[in-house]
C-alpha cells in the first residue's frame, strides 16, 4: 500500500471521527445505538464508541451504555421469538393469513378427483 494511499484514508477516517454529530448525543445516542444494532439494524458501533473514547468521554460510561443497550436489546428481541406468534394474533394478521389459505384448500379438494376403490 503507498503513502499517499495510506494517508488519503488515514484523513478520511479524521473527517469522520472529528465530526461533532457523533459526539452531540453522547452516551444516551451510543445506547441508543447499540440497542438498535443489537435489534434489528445493523448499525455499527464502533465508530460512535471510537468518536467517544477520542473526544473524552469516560470509558466506564461508554461500557455501560455499550452493554445494557445490546443486552435489552437481545431481550428484545428474545421475547419478539419467544412472544410474536401472540403479538400476531393480537393485531390480528394471522387471521387474516388464514382465510386465503382455507379458500384455496376448498378450491384444491374440489378440483381433485376422488379415487374410488
């Protein structure tokens, strides 16, 4: 890898960890951030946990928020698994899946000839 290369990238990765929308949430947008990345998004958290540490931020804090964001977000989506077949029947989807299903098992049984022994 040359020089020039090397350091085209080296002020690139500058630009991006010195910008300040990074910084301006702080600790609450890192929780934030890895409570979605460890749901449903995949957001990489390095590069605010990068953008923190570089700006000051306690390491502790940045811990914290690091893990009770992924672990309520693996609960999350634990009881997404564990409970979504309930959430669907509450809002009503699987009902509505079911009707084309049993139309369509009508229309096939009428369709097939009946084998006589």
């Amino acid at each position: 890898m040359s020089y020039e290369l090397f350091m085209e990238y080296y002020l690139q990765a500058q630009e991006i960890l010195a910008n300040n929308t990074f910084q301006e949430y702080g600790i609450i947008g890192l929780f934030l951030n890895s409570l979605l990345a460890a749901t449903a998004l995949p957001l990489p958290t390095e590069i605010l946990t990068s953008a923190l540490l570089i700006g000051g931020e306690n390491i502790f804090l940045v811990a914290i928020a690091l893990i009770t964001g992924s672990v309520i977000g693996g609960i999350l989506n634990y009881s997404i698994g564990f409970g979504g077949s309930k959430l669907f029947k509450k809002i009503g989807r699987k009902s509505n899946t079911e009707e084309p299903v049993k139309e369509n098992k009508e229309k096939q049984e009428k369709k097939t000839p009946q084998i006589i022994e």
